[in-house]
C-alpha cells in the first residue's frame, strides 16, 4: 500500500480552494489503496499523470488544479511537494526551464 505525505498540504489548498475537496479526498483514497511499483502503473491509474523529473504531476479536479508529488516506487512513499491552480502551475514550471 502506498503512503502519502500530505496532510498538512491538502488542508491548506482545500481552505483555499473548496471546489478541490472531493477530488483531492478521492485521489488520496485511490492512491491510498494502490500498489505502485513503476510509473507505468500509476498511469494506467491516472492516466493525465506525467512525470516531470524529479515530480510526478497529476491533474486534479478536470485538469483545474495541478498536485505535484515525488513519488517513490520502491519505498510506495508520495510526498506532496504542492498544489496549484493550473496558471500558477504554468508560471512554477516556466521557471524550472
């Protein structure tokens, strides 16, 4: 099963931003109950997932909203790095060019 490292994350941008609750509460349980042992694996789960070394970035909520996470196949540890609104993804990955 995989961990996920996020809490304090999601609670923060669900504060912020309601409309994200249920997707973010159903992307938490599925990646809670997954057993993830390559990428490949995680897309045929989510299939808008992409990787972006070193995150994977998944589309949240219609692709509204962008979490960015490191996920670690062989220990099945995410760490949510962040979540942003799908502008203020665009600006976080311009800069990272």
């Amino acid at each position: 099963m995989v961990k996920v490292h996020a809490a304090e994350i999601l609670e923060d941008f669900i504060r912020r931003h309601p409309d994200s609750k249920s997707s973010l509460a159903l992307w938490l349980e599925i990646m809670q109950g997954s057993h993830l042992k390559h990428f490949p694996g995680l897309k045929a789960i989510f299939g808008a997932a992409y990787f972006v070394k070193p995150f994977t970035i998944f589309n949240i909520s219609g692709n509204k909203y962008r979490l960015i996470a490191v996920v670690s196949y062989s220990t099945g540890i995410v760490a949510v790095d962040r979540i942003l609104t799908h502008q203020q993804y665009d600006r976080w990955n311009e800069k990272r060019r």
